[in-house]
C-alpha cells in the first residue's frame, strides 16, 4: 500500500481508535517513519475542536 | 458620537453583479479520437492536471479568504491531493500503453477508483468516490475537442479537394 495515494490510504478506511501498521522502505525511510509518526502523534494537524464535531 | 459595534458571522457576502459562471459539469464521457504516442497522450495527461491545479488553487484561496470558511476550502486541498494521486496516474497509464487515447485512460481509471471506494462500508468513505469523479472532470483534456474537430474539417477539406 503506498502512502503517497490518498485514494489507497482511503481505501484503508481506517477510523478513530484503530491501529495501523507503517511500515517504510528505501534511502529515507528512517526520515518518512519518523514524519508518518509525528503527523499521528500530531492528530493529523486536526484541531481538538473540529475533532468532536465529527464525533 | 455613539458608536456601536455588532459582531457577527455575515450570512450573506451582499450583493454581486458580474458576469454569470454557468455551472454545467461535464459528463464523464469521452471524444472519439485517434491515441497519440504514450508520451504525447501523457503529456497531455501533465498539462491537464497543470491546469486543474491552477484552477483547484485559485478556487481555495478564494474560498479561504472569506471569514470561517478554511474548513470548506479545505476540500479543493483534497481534491489537489487526489488530483497527483499515484495509484489513478498509474491506471491512466496503464491504460494509454495500451493504445487508449488519455481521456479513455483517465474514465477507466476513474471508474476504477470510485467503484473501490463507493463499495467500502462507511458512508463517510465510500462518498469520496465523488471527489475523485469531481477531480477527473476536472482533469478532463478539452484541447482533444478542437484537435477531433481540426481533423474532420482538415480530412473533409482535403476529401473535397480530391
């Protein structure tokens, strides 16, 4: 699965409270883990507030 | 001199006078003409999404810039995103190498594309196959139109000459 598709990662149809498995490849995978990690740990740059409105 | 300052979210922009923008989406239907070399049809592929780029960007600064509305400009964001999707280039591709002209690429592709996500469980997803519809009709070559009509008036004009 490649994480540059958004369609793929869609596709995944993964919701609040799931886990995912990342997994990275190539010359910079250490720097893409590490990005992938911060953006979860980040809440995907989302606000708390437009968090709830979608609960 | 009293002054009084009342906030609020304004309801309406006002009143605009312009030129009117008919909104007629197109159908995702393709013209019958004749397919380039994979190159040229993926060329025509790159400028297409060059020019549905410039137009999703202008739409979302225009739409950020009124107050409160980042979060409905956001979604000319996604459909940017969507717009250089790897996985639907690849299928376009796919599809031009074998002799199909890029807009033929590009409907199959996109049909591809949206029955995947039209049949997941979660509404929420499977609505996004609209996006992607959205952005192909965006991405759509229109040059392809005048080059079909250029052939048939140059391919008549030459017929009469014989």
């Amino acid at each position: 699965m490649d994480a540059k598709s958004i369609i793929m990662v869609l596709t995944l149809g993964v919701m609040k409270d799931h886990q995912v498995l990342v997994k990275t490849d190539g010359i910079d995978s250490d720097a893409a883990l590490d990005a992938l990690k911060s953006l979860i740990e980040n809440n995907f740059g989302e606000r708390l507030s437009s968090l709830q409105r979608d609960e | 001199m009293m002054e009084k300052t009342l906030k609020g979210i304004p309801a309406s922009d006002g009143i605009a006078i312009g030129p009117a923008f008919c909104y007629m989406p197109a159908k995702l239907t393709v013209p019958v003409c004749a397919a380039g070399t994979v190159d040229e049809e993926m060329a025509r592929f790159d400028s297409a999404r060059e020019r549905a780029r410039v137009e999703l960007q202008s739409l979302f600064e225009a739409i950020e810039k009124r107050a409160g509305k980042k979060e409905e400009a956001s979604i000319f964001e996604a459909h940017q995103e969507m717009l250089s999707d790897p996985v639907l280039e690849g299928k376009v591709r796919a599809e031009v190498e074998v002799g199909q002209t890029v807009e033929e690429a590009l409907v199959k592709a996109t049909e591809e594309v949206a029955s995947l996500l039209a049949g997941m469980n979660d509404e929420l997803f499977a609505a996004r196959a609209l996006d992607v519809k959205d952005v192909s009709r965006r991405i759509l070559p229109r040059p392809c139109w005048w080059m079909c009509l250029l052939k048939i008036l140059i391919s008549s004009a030459s017929a009469q000459m014989t």
